[in-house]
C-alpha cells in the first residue's frame, strides 16, 4: 500500500515537473532573435554610428516593455562591426549561422550595406537596413529579403542643388547658371553615391561645377584637396564624409585660408553636431547638413496621433542614456527604422503569414503601405515591388537641409517644414566666409 502510494505520489511528481518544463520550454521558444550589427568601435562609431544604435535599443526596449510583437519577445544579440567591411560580413556570418537568429537588422556603413546585403540575399535569409544610404544597395539588383525605409544617396544628393537653386538669387546675388560648386567626397559607395546625385543635381539646374574629387577616408591630410578647392574657388560646397575626414577637412581649410558662402554635408559625420561643436566650437556656425530629419523637429500635428509622444520617450531616453544635449538624427534614424518593423512588419508576417521566416517577412513588407505623417520623421512607407531597379527600397522616404545656429538643428528645407529662415551666404564674422 505504501508503495503504490509512493508511485502515485512520484508519478504526480513527474507530471508536474513534466508539465512546468513544457510550459517553461514553450516560453523560452516565444522569443524572436534578432541580430544587430552597428559599429560601436572605430571611426564610423562617432560618424552617427553609436546614435544610430542606441536609437534601435531604445526601440527594441519599449517593445518588450510593451510584452513584445504578438506575444514574442525581441532578443536582440548586438554586434560590432568595427568600421570594417569584413568584420561586418564575419559577425553576420556568425549571427546567421551560429546565433541562429531570424533576421539582421541595423547597419550604420554603406561600405558594409553593399556587399553584406547580396550576401544574405543569396542565403535567402532576412534583413532590414536601418541607417545605410548608398543606392548601390539595391539598384539593379532585384534583391527580395532585404528592405529599407531609409532615403537612398540619389536623393540626398539632388536635394542639396534644389536648395541651393531656390536661394541663388536671393541669397547669393547669383543666377543659378553662375553658382560655382564643388563637389567633394569619401570615395566609398556611401560618398560616391551622394556626389553622384550632387552632380545630376548641380547640372539639371545648370550650374558650374568647379571641382568634383573623392578621397580616402581614412586619409591621413586633405591639404592637396583644399588647395584645389581654394584655386576652384566655389561659392558653394556639397561634401561627404564621416568624422575624422570632416574634422581633417574643416581643420586644415582653416589653416590654409579656404574660404566659401556655404557648406553643404551629406549626413554622417555632418549629422553629429555635438561632435563638431566639441572640437571646432562656433566654428561650424551655419553649416547646413542633409538627412532625414530629426524627429524632434517636427511639428508633431502634422504627424499621425501619438507619434509626437512617441518621440518625446525616444528623446528622453536617447538624453537619459547618452547624456547628450542634442539628439542627432542617426537616433531617429535608428528608432524609427527599427519601429517600422517591429510594429507594421513584423506583427503582419505572424498574423497574415503565419510566421516570421524570411518568406512571411518579405511578404509582409511588401504589404507595408504608411501614409506620409505615418513615421516619427514624417514620411510614408511603400516599398518598390520585384522587378524594380531599386527593390526594397522605400519610394516614400525624403530629407530635409538642416542648418546648425548656436548649437541648434533648425530645418531649412523644404519651406512646407521651415522653422528657420536659412542664413546664407555664411556671415563675415565666421572664419570661412567669402569676401
């Protein structure tokens, strides 16, 4: 009797443990992996890398804290890609292939983007690009698991000429046609891709352009450069670069006597105006830069409801975390790529696909249809379809020319989005400033 009793006790035993592992295994399995790969080391890391990468933790973090996409947690695994193509390639590779993970996401270098985003394409595995620009991702590449909400480098390079153009008279004193511009650039897919559309853009409005010369970005002195700029002499000049090129760059153009009415950077390091204040000071008063905007710029009633709040916690965290007194637009970047995904995307591939295999990604972001105003940075999503030139990427996405005043972001173009009357030509009491 005692022994049956012992084995119904033991068996009642085994059924409750039993019963706990299977629960406890079917709550560990309610878990997506996701696998993140910024630069939080070398050069690119201070160029909007690391603001980019804290801009989809903060992401990743508010939507756990919400209990996850459809009931599964984000476990994001965070890597370093080191500002270097192959580590970037290597640490998707182990990601991929010994992380297991669902899917990539992130990526702050165009360098990288490029060759990583057919690597996985061909592996028919998922990925989302949260910062890369280069057109070069996907143009004639007819990639079908990689997808960007991001602006492409085509566009950021024609809107800096539209700028220009619009003020020429005004401002300048100049036709359009008499406008000299120098276009100048890091000679990766990120610079050549902007410089590129710098040039379509610079001769649609027939302007002059003076000099258009690329550089290594990790080159060690620019003096050559700025000696052709100061013997091109440019009223203007459209540049692209990462951090320490810009700060090379804007250091030995000093030093040298160049001088110029406007300054147009491309994103990057120009978006990183806590990093330029730090070392040049009122130095880089009135330097214009082109990227999606910072979120917190906008007036939030022109968005969709709640996407002003939703902002604000971005901003309050990215503050909390950084201690930084500006929230450069890598963050919004990073944030609302990331946001995109993980609430429009995402939830559709497990609902209507049942899923989140590449397959049910891919559809489910071909699905994606976001009104302009639907985005913290105010534009709308809708990606190419197969067979387009530039698969995957988003046709909505647009930038804005930012102008830096006093240690302020002010938006200056377009004027529907204006919160500063652009200053230009630069004022003759900056040290760059035309005569």
């Amino acid at each position: 009797m005692k022994n049956r009793k012992y084995f119904q006790v033991l068996a009642s035993t085994i059924m409750i443990l039993l019963f706990v592992s299977v629960f406890c295994l079917q709550a560990a399995a309610k878990e997506i992996k996701v696998g993140v790969i910024f630069d939080y080391t070398g050069p690119y890391a201070a160029g909007g890398s690391e603001p980019g990468a804290v801009g989809t933790k903060i992401a990743i973090d508010m939507i756990n804290e919400r209990g996850g996409v459809e009931g599964y947690k984000i476990n994001a695994i965070y890597a370093d890609a080191q500002s270097k193509v192959e580590v970037a390639i290597n640490e998707a590779e182990r990601l991929l292939h010994q992380e297991n993970v669902d899917l990539l996401m992130g990526l702050y270098s165009s360098g990288q983007c490029v060759p990583l985003a057919a690597k996985v394409d061909a592996q028919k595995k998922f990925m989302w690009a949260n910062i890369c620009v280069s057109s070069a991702v996907f143009k004639g590449r007819n990639l079908k698991y990689v997808f960007r909400c991001q602006v492409h480098s085509d566009t950021y390079g024609l809107v800096s000429p539209d700028f220009i153009a619009h003020f020429a008279k005004s401002r300048l004193g100049k036709d359009v046609k008499d406008v000299r511009v120098a276009i100048i650039h890091e000679d990766g897919p990120y610079g050549s891709g902007i410089a590129s559309g710098n040039e379509v853009g610079a001769k649609a409005h027939g302007m002059q352009i003076v000099l258009k010369e690329g550089y290594a970005a990790t080159a060690p002195d620019l003096s050559s450069l700025v000696t052709k700029l100061k013997r091109a002499r440019p009223d203007v000049i459209l540049h692209t670069g990462y951090n320490p090129d810009i700060t090379l760059l804007l250091r030995q153009g000093r030093e040298l006597g160049l001088k110029f009415k406007a300054l147009i950077g491309h994103g990057a390091g120009y978006g990183q105006i806590d990093k330029l204040i730090a070392t040049f000071g009122s130095d880089v008063n009135y330097t214009f830069n082109v990227d999606p905007v910072a979120a917190q710029l906008l007036d939030p009633k022109t968005l969709a409801p709640g996407l002003g709040d939703l902002t604000a916690e971005m901003v309050k965290r990215y503050i909390a975390a950084t201690g930084a007194k500006e929230v450069p637009p890598h963050t919004s970047m990073g944030f609302n790529q990331s946001w995109i995904f993980l609430t429009d995307v995402l939830p559709r591939a497990i609902q209507k696909y049942g899923g989140y295999d590449p397959e049910s990604l891919r559809k489910a972001a071909l699905d994606t249809d976001i009104p302009v105003g639907g985005t913290i940075q105010g534009y709308g999503v809708k990606f190419y379809p197969p067979g387009h030139e530039m698969a995957g990427q988003n046709m909505r996405a647009t930038p804005v020319v930012m102008q830096y005043v006093d240690g302020e972001t002010k938006i200056a173009w377009p004027i529907a989005l204006q919160t500063i009357d652009p200053i230009l030509p630069l004022p003759a009491s900056q040290p760059y400033a035309a005569k």
